[in-house]
C-alpha cells in the first residue's frame, strides 16, 4: 500500500492537469462559438449588401450584353439594307422585263 500513497500525488497531478485541461478546452471551445457567432452576424448583416452589389453587377453585365447585342443586329441590318439598296435596281429591272414579256 505504501506504493500506492507514494503515487497519490502524482494521481493528484494528473487529475489536475486533466481538470486544467478541460477548462483550458471549455474556454477555448467558448471562444470559438463567439468567434463563430461573430461571422455567421457579419456575414448576415453583409449578405444584403453583397446581395445588391451581385444583382447590380448582374445588371450592368446583361446591359452591356444587351447592347452588343443591340450593336450586332443594327450592324446587320444596316448591312441587309445596303445590299438591298444595291440589289434593288437590278431587281426592278428583272421585274419591269417579265412584265413586258408578259404583256406582249
């Protein structure tokens, strides 16, 4: 038995070590949680920001397609409109020269 009181204060040692060891977590874990609080009150208190600051960018995104868009058909129908302007007198004389054919 003598050996056993002659390990009781290192029993004792441990145990407090243990016990230091688990306020030591508890505390660290509490500090963690209001980190993690802290963040997740940021990021709800941004995420209406950030929410406009997306669709803003979205906008002006989909503007700027839209008017290369805008751009490319206007430039394709001016192309269309020039080459019709330039067809046009060879059609009417085609045209003109079937209805004289036919009305001789």
């Amino acid at each position: 038995m003598a050996v056993f009181r002659a390990l009781e204060p290192v029993h004792a040692e441990c145990r407090a070590i243990g016990d230091a060891a688990r306020r030591d977590a508890s505390a660290e874990t509490a500090r963690a949680r209001e980190r993690a609080e802290a963040i997740v009150a940021e990021a709800r208190a941004a995420a209406p920001t950030r929410r406009r600051e997306a669709m803003a960018e979205a906008r002006a995104r989909s503007a700027a397609e839209n008017a290369a868009v805008i751009t490319e058909a206007e430039r394709q129908a001016d192309d269309i409109r020039r080459l019709a302007a330039e067809r046009m007198p060879e059609m009417i004389d085609k045209a003109v020269g079937l209805l004289e054919r036919e009305l001789r």
